[in-house]
C-alpha cells in the first residue's frame, strides 16, 4: 500500500490553486476509473483533490439550442436530461450504452472524457507500455491486440480510447471549458484527444491543476434524428469493439448533410471526416454510405489480430447511417 493524501475542495479556486502547486496531485471526481487505477498502482497520485462539492453538476438548455453540461453532473442524470434526450439522442444512447446503472450514477462527464485506456498491458503495471512508462515499448503491438487502435495509431501506441459519450460528443463538434492556473479556455473536443504520436503519455492538452468545469455541445438540428450503435462481445456493458455515432440529412434522394464518428477503433474518438466529405452531395444509399466507409478505413493500420475491424467498422457505418436516415432513434 502507498500513502496518499486527501482534500475535499469546497470551490474551484481551491482546486486548481491545491493541484497547480502539487505536481503529484490530482482530481478525484466519481472515482470509477481513477480508483482502480491508484489501486492497481498505475496511477500514483501523492494527493487527491476531491471536487464532488464544487456546482458543476448542471445540465442547461443554451439559447439557440445547445446545452451545457457540467463536469459533475453524472452520466445518468445527462442521459435521461430532455434536453438531451431530444436534441441529441445519440449522446442519451451513447451514455446509457456505456456501463452498468451503478457506474452511471457514479461516473462524471468529465472524468469520462479524461479516463484512461482499457489496454491490458496499460493497467497490468508489469508489461512495457509507452503510454505509462515512456520509452519502454509497446506490448500490444505485437501482443494480444484484438481489440487495439486501427485508426490514428503510432509505433508506440495502439490502444484505444474507451469512452462512448466521447464519440457522440465528437460528432457534434462540442467544446471543452476549462479553468485552470493561466485562467479559461475553451477546447475543441475534436483537439482535447491528442493522438499517441511519439509521445503517448500526453493524452490531452490540460496543464497541471487545470479543471473541466463544462462541456458545451452547440446548437446541430441535425443530432435530432442521431442514433449510436455499439458493437460489443457481450450485450451487457462491454467495451466497444466498434461504435458510429451517425447523422444525416437527406435532401431530393442525396445527403445534404452528415455527422459521422468512430469509437472503438482508434486511439482517440475518431471523426470521420473523410467518409463525411465523401458522402456529402452523394446519393443517401447503403453503396454510397459503404463507398464512404471504405473511404475512411482506407487509412487502417492493422496488426495481427485485429484486421476484423475494417470490415467489421465498414457494416456498422452503413448500418448506423441507415438507422439515422429511417429516423434515428425514434
């Protein structure tokens, strides 16, 4: 066991002002990935700066159509919002679909955005990995990778990004707010998730002691017919193998306007603005949504025992396209 220190931090000044003077700190929300990570000795924070007290748990209607989501507010309460529900149903099904009724009335929105990697080599703390010991190597690679990264990988990295919101929240080009010791900043979600590169350990931008106060998904008319499908081995509360976030608009027999991400297959939530850009001005047709996904895995990078995941994310995106143009969710 490791001696660590605990502080309940009753404003947001606190916070940031405790975590920015203590390189080894850090903040404790939900706790459902962050626990287990200190106990199975992968994270070791010497302090953790609890933030559960601080008003950050609302969920807001903006004016125009958006809505504002709080870094506390947990991932039940945001899925069964109306707001969201009705605007963005694929961030409702997103969340529902991503873990169990107990882990949802625990989980904040913005320690889902900040967890980290399910990678087994990642939290077994005995394996080489890049992403928790620099410059040791990287297992998966020519490991047991069936379920790792074909989109957006490095040679020091493969591991995927576990997060469903995260994919649904990509689609509609939401924003990360943020206070932090240099003040505010307003993130593209799309930019918070950086790719492994040459330096996997560096997962998103945030300095020391900078907080996630908000995430706001602007106004998108078009995430009202949305719809997020999850491919999984089990049905029950599984990570995903392939996930599509999905919506479009169709306008005369051809696709007016599209909104397409990946989960499950890269190493951040993967926009897909390749297979976007292919489909737009193309005839709403399942060949033309699998001329489009085609065009997107055109770029995969697969290893020994994931290459299923091409054709496999291929189906689902014409599926999910298909599911929104009949109407989404309803």
């Amino acid at each position: 066991m490791r001696a660590l220190s605990y502080l309940r931090a009753t404003g947001i000044g606190e916070a940031v002002a405790t975590v920015s003077a203590h390189p080894g700190s850090a903040f404790l929300a939900g706790g459902t990935t962050e626990v287990d990570l200190v106990r199975l000795g992968v994270a070791r924070p010497e302090l953790l700066v609890d933030i559960n007290d601080l008003p950050l748990a609302d969920v807001e209607q903006l004016t125009g159509g958006g809505i504002r989501i709080g870094a506390l507010a947990r991932m039940n309460d945001v899925a069964r919002a109306p707001a969201v529900v009705r605007r963005y149903p694929a961030i409702s099904q997103a969340l529902l679909l991503g873990a169990s009724e107990q882990l949802r009335n625990m989980a904040s929105m913005g320690g889902n955005l900040c967890q980290r990697t399910r990678c087994a080599y990642f939290r077994d703390n005995i394996s080489p990995c890049n992403k928790r010991e620099p410059g040791t190597g990287c297992s998966a690679w020519d490991g047991l990778n069936r379920g790792h990264a074909i989109l957006g990988t490095s040679e020091h990295c493969i591991a995927t990004h576990p997060s469903d919101v995260a994919v649904a929240l990509v689609a509609f080009d939401a924003v990360v707010q943020t206070v932090g010791p240099n003040g505010t900043r307003s993130i593209p979600l799309d930019d918070f998730f950086l790719p492994p590169g040459d330096t996997p350990e560096v997962e998103h931008p945030l300095e020391q002691g900078e907080l996630i106060v908000a995430i706001e998904v602007p106004p998108a008319e078009i995430a009202r017919d949305s719809h997020y499908l999850k491919l999984r081995d089990r049905q029950s509360y599984e990570f995903a193998l392939v996930s599509v976030c999905a919506a479009l608009r169709v306008r005369d027999g051809s696709v007016a306007e599209v909104r397409l991400a990946l989960g499950g297959v890269a190493t951040k939530p993967w926009r897909a603005r390749r297979a976007e850009a292919r489909l737009t001005g193309a005839p709403a047709t399942a060949e033309s949504f699998a001329q489009a996904a085609a065009e997107e895995l055109s770029a995969a990078q697969v290893r020994q025992h994931n290459a299923f995941k091409v054709e496999l994310t291929q189906r689902a995106i014409v599926r999910a396209l298909t599911q929104a143009m009949n109407g989404g969710s309803r």
